[in-house]
C-alpha cells in the first residue's frame, strides 16, 4: 500500500488508510506514540489510561479482604 508524504503546518503528515486503521485498531482520537526504528517509522497505539475509580470499579473491602488475609496473628502483631 501506497501513501503520499503532505505538509502539516510545519510537519509532514500521512494519511493511514481506513482498513489499515482498522486492522490494528486505531480510531480517530486514540493517542499513540511515534518512534524512528534505523530507517522505520514505527507507530504504536498507547495503552489506555484509567481513572482510580475505573481501576476499582466492583472492588469492595470484602472482595480485598482474601489479599490481605496472611493468617492469624502471633505474638505482640494484633492489628485488629
């Protein structure tokens, strides 16, 4: 596949063929990050940056409570 080189402003820009957008599964507005590679140009889509709330989305202190459950205390280490 074959693509003209045009002017941005000061930049050259590319035009990425809709099939081709599609087939790694870019889409307008996803951010990606722009590397040379010797002679290559290589673009990657950047993973997603999520919210704290969309991290813990369906986390409650009883679902956490297996994670932090190291047994029964010993000793002078009641945390109770």
């Amino acid at each position: 596949m074959h693509v003209q080189v045009a002017r941005w402003g000061n930049s050259l820009g590319v035009r990425i063929p809709r099939d081709l957008a599609r087939s790694v599964g870019l889409t307008e507005g996803v951010r990606v990050e722009i590397a040379a590679d010797g002679d290559r140009i290589v673009i990657t889509p950047r993973p997603p940056r999520y919210t704290l709330d969309q991290l813990l989305q369906g986390m409650s202190p009883e679902a956490m409570h297996a994670a932090y459950d190291w047994g029964p205390d010993i000793g002078r280490e009641n945390v109770s």
